[in-house]
C-alpha cells in the first residue's frame, strides 16, 4: 500500500511540473539560477517563463518586473528580440533589465528553434517564425494582469529589428517600435552584402542551397553553417574580414559568450530570407511612432538608414557617437538608456 502511494505520488508530481512548464509558470530553481553574460540588479524581479506561439511552438523567455511592482496595477510592457544568432542571456536580457529598472514589464525571448525555446530540428532560422514570435510575446505579455495591453512595445536587436518592424506592419497590438543596430536579414541574403550580390551569383547560391536539401533529406539532419568555438576564445584569429572579427569579438570571446549562442543556423535557413522580404509594408506603421538606433561607426548602417528612409511619420534616427554595431548589445554606458525610456514612456502613455 505504501509503495502504490509512493508511485502516485511521484506520477502526481511529474504531471504536476509538466503542467508547470506547458502553462509558463515558474519554479523557485528556475527564479533563483542566473545563467546571463551580465550581472542580475537588485532593483528587478527576473521570472523564467514559457508560452506558445500560434505554429505551438514553446517559446522561452526572461520576464523582469520592476522590484516595486504593484501587482493590483497596469504597467507598459516591452517585448526585446535577441540579435540574429544570439539567446536572451545576452544583449536581449541587458535591454528588458534595464527596462524593468525604469518601470516597464519585460521580456527577452529566445526565438524559435534557438536557445531555450522548443522547435525541431534545432538551429532553423525562419523569417515568418521569427517574426511571429514577437506576436507570441504580445499574447503572452497582454494577458498578464498587471500589464496594460494597450501599453506595449518593442525593441529589436540586430536580426530582431527586422523582424520586430515587420510583426508591427501586421500586429497593431504594438504600440511603438525601436530597432537597434538593426540588420535586414532577407535583404542582405538576397541582395548581399550592400546589394553586392549579381544575378549570377544569386542562382550559384540557390543551386547550392537546392543540393544541400538534398544532402540533408539523405542524411536525415540538416548541416549547419560554421560556428563560432564552444568555449570561449583568448583572442581574435588572425586573417578574419572586418565584420567577422567584430562579431567573434562578441559571440566567441569573454565578452559575449554563452553556450546557447553558436551563432550557426542550418544551411537552407537562408532560401527563406531570400524568398521573404521583411519591410515591403513599414509606412503602413505610421502613426504608431518608430525609433531607430545605431553607432556612428557601425558597419550596418546603411540598413537602418534605408529603413528610416522608407518609414513614414512619426519617426526619429538617433546615433551613438563613436559606437560599432556590437556596442550596443552590451555596452551599457554607450546605449542611450535616456532615449528608450523617454520614447516608451511617451509612446505607451
């Protein structure tokens, strides 16, 4: 008798914590590990949480609420996506802390089949997917009690500036965008690096890419591009091209580094991107306000300047003296922490 209470008592407690998982609610474990490239503030409350998006896939994210959050009111909300190639314990997570610490709800996510979050095979990369997250993450914030569903916004980095411009051109649920060092991921595998790519080189890479489809449907697994080293590196590897050294700087080295971030997707993720343009529709934001960041000295810049170009009113460009595209993932004394908060707060009030 006392073995078959035993038995169902531990089916009882597994289901239970299934249960836990599949709803988004968090365990005391989950709240107290700290697993982030920066240090956690004592002015925030950090919750892991989980949510579907509409194709069931389970997204993770790190929720940061301000430490005197009154949970019998409403707050803003703001949504932060990670880099192209990185996971919520970086950048993303610096962005919604330092959010959370002026009053916002946060969350940074862990896109789809990447980090934390569910989706099979691992490593795809999916411009619809991507941007359909962002939406997720609107479900989910705009549900909780506390927060003003009518008051959230966005903020992308890198890779997730396209695609956080692209689910407001459809989701009028987001009340106000801001992109930071953003890259136009369909518009750089099509076009190449500053439009560079010709016709010819364009069918080359299609070839290729149909044959690798090949490769992996006989194989079974898909083949991933090459990454950056499991553990981190002590210095830069001579011979890298510009752009690559400042992104091994960040991903592969102390700085940067995080185990969920390889900075590798599967080969054949890039037949979507270039089959899926991400900004056709930005003046269809308008009214709603747009923010677009980027360093002085950053190499992509020339996407957010075509993107302010083609966005309609009300938008502002700002830029950050001396700063490379990199910095403003993590450099919190360059990031102007003054202009986000002074945008949301205006946008969301």
């Amino acid at each position: 008798m006392k073995n078959k209470f035993k038995r169902c008592l531990q089916n009882f407690t597994a289901v239970f914590f299934l249960l836990l998982f599949m709803s988004g609610v968090t365990t005391a474990s989950d709240i107290d590990t700290w697993d982030k490239t920066f240090e956690k503030s004592d002015k925030v409350i950090h919750e892991k949480v989980t949510y579907p998006n509409r194709f069931g896939i389970t997204i993770s994210a790190d929720m940061y609420l301000p430490k005197t959050i009154d949970k019998s009111k409403k707050y803003p909300a703001i949504i932060v996506g990670t880099p192209y190639g990185g996971v919520k314990e970086q950048g993303a997570g610096i962005y919604a802390q330092e959010m959370a610490k002026r009053g916002f709800v946060a969350i940074a996510f862990d896109e789809s089949f990447n980090g934390e979050s569910s989706g099979w095979p691992r490593r795809v990369s999916s411009p619809d997917i991507f941007v359909e997250d962002f939406s997720a993450g609107v479900d989910f914030i705009g549900t909780r009690p506390f927060v003003d569903r009518d008051k959230i916004g966005v903020i992308g980095l890198c890779g997730s500036g396209g695609f956080a411009v692209t689910a407001a051109q459809v989701d009028l649920r987001i009340k106000a965008i801001a992109t930071v060092s953003m890259y136009d991921m369909s518009r750089v595998n099509r076009y190449g690096w500053k439009d560079s790519m010709t016709d010819e080189k364009r069918s080359e890479i299609l070839t290729e890419l149909g044959n690798q489809r090949w490769k992996d449907f006989e194989k079974g697994t898909p083949e991933l591009a090459p990454s950056f080293p499991d553990k981190p590196a002590k210095s830069i590897p001579k011979g890298l091209d510009p752009i690559t050294s400042e992104f091994f700087e960040y991903y592969a080295m102390e700085r940067g580094h995080h185990p969920n971030s390889i900075g590798a997707f599967t080969k054949t993720s890039n037949l979507s991107f270039m089959n899926f343009p991400l900004m056709n529709y930005i003046k269809s934001i308008s009214p709603r306000p747009l923010l677009f960041i980027m360093g002085e000295n950053a190499h992509s810049r020339y996407f957010t300047e075509d993107a302010y170009k083609m966005a309609a009113e009300p938008k502002e460009l700002y830029i950050v003296p001396k700063a490379r595209h990199i910095d403003l993932y993590d450099r919190v004394d360059m990031i102007p922490w003054k202009k986000l908060n002074d945008f949301f707060t205006k946008a969301l009030k």
